[in-house]
C-alpha cells in the first residue's frame, strides 16, 4: 500500500476533509458574488461601475461597504487565510503515517470547526465564539505539523 493512495484510509479521510474545506472556499466565494448581486451593491473595485450585462445602471453608491456582502467577503478572506495550512499540513500529516482514528479525528475536527465558524460569522456570533472555534482549527492544524515533524526527525 503507498500512502498516498485511495487504499490508505488516511489519505482517503484526508481526500474527503480536503475536498470538503475546497469546496467551502470556492462557495464561499460564490456566496459573496450572490450577496452582491442580490443586494446591488458592495463591490470592491472602481471598475466595478462600468455597465455591463449584470450591472446595466452603475451607480457611485454600489461601491459602499455593505455589511451583507461584506461579511461574506470576510468569511472568505478567513478561509483562504486557514483552510490552505490545512490543505498543505493534511498532506505531510498523512505522509508521516498516523494512526486512522487520530487522522480523521483531527481532519474531521478541522473541518467541523471551520464549517461552525462560518455558521457562527454568518449568524454574527461574538468574537469569542468565533476565536474559539479558530482556535480548535488552528490548533488541530499545529497538531498535525507537530506530529508531521516528530515523524520526519524520528
């Protein structure tokens, strides 16, 4: 068995957390698109104003912060600045052979903090609640490339 094959049950639960977390930035990205077409407004660029087939009436005010789309775009920029540590770290977590039970408790555990994160921003959650839950993540994440590293320098 290599370990980097669907016959590795880590590597597979790595395939599915990882394909889970890819698909969560990309909707997210999605998700902020949605928001502003819906709500006509909170672009992000000045040449956003040029008329085009989805904004026939540009107006100076679509340029505004709006909080609707806004948060999105803050859910976004959070995942790509977490969900990649773990896309990158999964593999190395993987390739240092950890048992299936801790891989898919710590892979599964990120992914469940990241989705309860964004559930907690998108319900406007205090701080708090969010930091815990970036705290779980990141923490699993430090995990992982601690586990990554022992194994390497064993």
């Amino acid at each position: 068995m290599t370990v980097m094959s669907m016959e590795n049950p880590v590597f597979t639960t790595y395939m599915v957390a990882a394909a889970i977390m890819v698909l969560k930035i990309m909707g997210q990205g999605w998700m902020t698109v949605f928001r502003m077409l819906k709500s006509d407004s909170g672009f992000a660029s000045p040449e956003d104003l040029r008329s085009g087939l989805i904004n026939r009436n540009p107006r100076a005010d679509q340029l505004e912060l709006n909080d609707y789309v806004d948060r999105s775009r803050r859910m976004h920029r959070n995942d790509l600045e977490n969900i990649p540590a773990f896309l990158a770290c999964g593999l190395i977590f993987v390739a240092a052979g950890p048992s299936h039970l801790l891989a898919s408790l710590l892979m599964y555990g990120f992914v469940a903090a990241r989705l309860a994160h964004t559930v907690a921003y998108a319900t406007k959650q205090s701080h708090e609640v969010r930091a815990t839950l970036y705290s779980i993540g990141s923490l699993i994440v430090i995990t992982m490339a601690v586990y990554a590293l022992v194994a390497a320098l064993s």
